[in-house]
C-alpha cells in the first residue's frame, strides 16, 4: 500500500509540474523528511507511538509542499529569464 501511496504522488506532481526531474526533486523530499523526522526522534529519544506518527503525516506533507512550491518557483524563474532574452 505504501509503494502505490507515492508512486500516486509522484504521479500528481508530475501532471502538475509535467517535468522529471523536478518531480524526482519533490519525490527525494519525501523519504529524506521522513528519515530525517525519525533521526530527530531518535536524538531526543522520543518513542514512535499514535501522537508522533500524527505529527508527522502533515509535517511530510508540509514538506512536500514546500518542495513542490520552490521547484515551481525556480521553473517560473528560470522561464521569465529565457523570455527576457528572446526579446
């Protein structure tokens, strides 16, 4: 189930930013939030129970959303800059 949940992500960024590489951006935030959640966790040696794994399904999605948010920011950049030169 976990495997079809971010390939189904995947897949929704790619139809919206309709770029590979951006998309392989906002999939890489995906498990690296995760790990790193876990990591912080594990320092402050928090243990992993209902109130944690609630916390941090919407980090990860603040996460990716802010991934997907910069990469749309840095496309819209990098296209009014070519736009600037045709002129």
């Amino acid at each position: 189930m976990q495997n079809k949940d971010g390939l189904l992500a995947a897949l929704i960024v790619l139809f919206f930013i309709g770029d590979g590489r951006a998309t392989f951006i906002s999939v890489l935030a995906i498990p690296t939030s995760i790990i790193a959640s876990f990591g912080v966790m594990w320092v402050g040696n928090v243990t992993l129970n209902s109130i944690s794994l609630v916390v941090l399904a919407p980090a990860v999605g603040i996460v990716v959303d802010e991934a997907i948010i910069v990469v749309e920011n840095i496309f819209r950049h990098i296209h009014d800059r070519h736009d600037c030169r045709l002129r």
